[in-house]
C-alpha cells in the first residue's frame, strides 16, 4: 500500500507594493506651470482655489511668459482708469484701476489691486499709452504742479516702477504709440511749447529726444487737438482743419492733404483695421481715411449710450471689436454709473458702403459711482 503524500499548501502570493500617489506638492513648479500655461485662463480662478501654490503660480509673472511660449495669446484684457475720491479725505482722490470680465454672466469692473508701487504720488490728467502687457502713465499734476515724471504699469505682476522722466513737465498731453516709441504732444505752457512742443521715448534705449513741431507758425501748432496712429504715419488734425503726418523714419512733418474733414470730430476716436470710428454727436461715425467722409454706423439706436444724457466716453479696440465706456447720470443725480457696450461691424458693399454694428453685449459695469468721479482711460493689453 502506498502512502499518500500529503499535497503541499498552495503559496499564498505574496501582495505587491503599491507606491502612493503622487500629489502635486511633488511636482516642480516649473512643470505646474508649463501645464497651465496650455490652459485657457477661464479655469484660472477656479485653479486658485486648489492650494496657496495654485494661486501663487498664476499670480506670478511666470505664467504669462510660459503661455507666450507655448503661443497661447488668448489673454487680452482691457483696463478702465477712474479717477475717485478718497474715502479717508474729502478733497483728495486717487486713480483705480479696474479689468473688464465677467461676473455671474454679465459684464462688470472688477479692481485691479497693485501689489507694490513706485513710490510717486497718485496724479491726475496724466497720459496713459500701452505697451504690450504694460501701461505707461505719462506726466500728469498733483496738487496743480505739473510734472516730468513716468511710472510703468506691469500688468502680468501688478507692479509699478520708476522709468526715465520727460524733458519737460506736462498735463493733459495726448500719447501715442507707433513703431516702438511712444509720441507726447502739447500738455506745457505756451513759453515752452516753441521749443518742446513734443516728445518722443525710444522704448529700446529707454531715452527721450524732442519731436519736431509741425510747420505752421503762430497758434495753429497749439491747436492740434487730435491725433491718429495710421499707416505707419502718426497725423495731427486741427480746428482749422489743417492736418499734418509725422514720417518716422524721415522724422519730420508734413502737410497732408487727404484725412478731408477728420478734424471737425470733436469726440473719441479709435481706430479697427483701416477704419477711424468717433463718437461725435451722440452717435457712432466712422470713416475711411482716404475719402475723409464720415458716415453714421447702422443699427445702435438701441445702445443708452446715443439716446441718452451722458458725460465722458471712451472708445478701445479690444480683438477687433469696439468696446465703449461710458458714464451716466442715476436718476436722483446724487451719483453715477459707468456703462459698456461690445460692438462688432459688417461693412456692406451695395448698394453703396455702408457700416453696420451689431451689440453683443451692453449692461451697467459699475452700478454707482461718486459724482465727482472721472472717466480717465481704457487700454486694451495682452498680458
């Protein structure tokens, strides 16, 4: 008889060892960052929720450097400038900067804290141009003293900082933007403005030099009231309806003869394309530099803005489309609201050219302001 062996136990197997799950607090910031620089900045706000680092990450300047990067430029903010009173004091006030975006589905101002500054005072009737993804504040007065100082906005960071003064102090100077440098004209006295009438800044070797004056004599140079960046050419129109175009590379000045009848548009100009549209009048005009005439854009009779009493516009490209800004009375006219409208155009050839806007949105951006409260700018920047 056989025995039997006795069957061997099974081998119980052994469990492999499961490593845990990485967490995020593992992965380099510069590795967060190349991810979220590929992600539309619709998610930012909810992302900076996550963690402190989260929020930390897309506060920084990094995060819009890597985005330029990958070529993710979807990040065109527009920037509206009022000018308030001091809570603390009566008779001060102080510049606020504000982002258009959305809030609950609707258009609203949203204020934009600056994290550190440069340590100059706050300045009223300063010229303000953009510069890529920086806003520069031109000159300006505080306490009535005009003044030669600039300071840059860094939109990316919300930081000030100092750069190189002007030659001559001014206020109320019109800034312009053509070719890398920025154009200052007028804003100074009548004894300066023979020999400093404008300035030019050169943002490659950061250096201010004196523009040329237009060739008119007598007060006609004082009465360039408006001016346009357009072709390559920056024009000057005045009452007279004498108008001018400042060649940059011959850097001089020349009468021009086309631009017939730009200068009687009093109101805010902007220019989209090959198009200049103004407010003139309480309505929306616009015109193609090269016949000069002025035509009414079809189909805003429905926008508060040209039907109703109103102060202070302002008109920005912001992606091809027109974006207004404006303020208007509240009804027991103890204070103010500030509107916008987006206006995108169809230009219809038959039977004859015709300009047509169509509203996307308009609404209430800021549901009451001071009455003593100033409309000071709006700059459209890709940061």
């Amino acid at each position: 008889m056989k025995n039997n062996p006795i069957a061997p136990l099974p081998r119980k197997k052994k469990k492999k060892k499961t490593s845990p799950l990485p967490s995020f607090s593992s992965i380099p910031d510069d590795v967060i960052v190349n991810v979220f620089a590929r992600l539309s900045k619709s998610h930012y706000s909810s992302l900076c929720l996550v963690s402190k680092n989260f929020y930390s990450l897309l506060s920084s300047p990094d995060i819009y450097f890597a985005r330029s990067l990958v070529g993710n430029t979807d990040c065109a903010r527009l920037y509206v400038r009022l000018w308030l009173p001091n809570p603390s004091s009566i008779s001060h006030h102080h510049h606020s900067w504000f982002n258009l975006g959305y809030r609950q589905g609707r258009l609203s101002l949203v204020p934009v804290k600056a994290l550190s500054s440069s340590g100059s005072p706050d300045r009223l009737n300063s010229a303000t141009v953009a510069v890529g993804s920086e806003i520069y504040e031109i000159g300006g007065s505080n306490e009535e003293q005009r003044t030669r100082a600039v300071r840059v906005l860094d939109c990316r960071s919300h930081t000030w900082r100092r750069a190189p003064d002007m030659k001559v102090a001014r206020k109320h100077a019109k800034s312009y933007l053509l070719d890398d440098k920025i154009y200052v004209i007028r804003g100074c006295t009548r004894t300066e403005v023979t020999m400093t009438w404008g300035e030019v800044f050169d943002l490659k070797t950061q250096t201010w030099k004196t523009l040329p004056k237009p060739p008119p004599s007598g007060d006609d140079v004082n009465s360039v009231y408006h001016g346009v960046v357009f072709g390559g050419r920056l024009y000057g129109f005045t009452v007279n309806n004498k108008n001018y175009a400042y060649d940059p590379k011959e850097e001089r000045w020349v009468r021009e003869a086309g631009f017939v009848g730009l200068g009687r548009i009093s109101g805010p100009w902007c220019v989209i394309g090959n198009v200049i549209f103004a407010e003139h009048g309480r309505m929306l005009k616009w015109c193609d530099p090269r016949n000069g005439k002025w035509s009414v854009v079809h189909g805003l009779s429905l926008i508060p803005v040209f039907t109703k009493h109103y102060r202070r516009t302002q008109l920005v490209n912001h992606g091809g489309k027109l974006v207004i800004i404006w303020e208007e009375w509240n009804g027991d006219q103890r204070d103010r609201s500030v509107w916008c409208a987006v206006i995108s155009f169809e230009k219809r050839l038959t039977p004859s050219s015709t300009m047509w806007g169509k509203v996307e949105e308009f609404n209430v951006v800021l549901d009451s302001v001071p009455k003593s409260f100033k409309l000071s700018s709006c700059l459209s920047l890709l940061v």
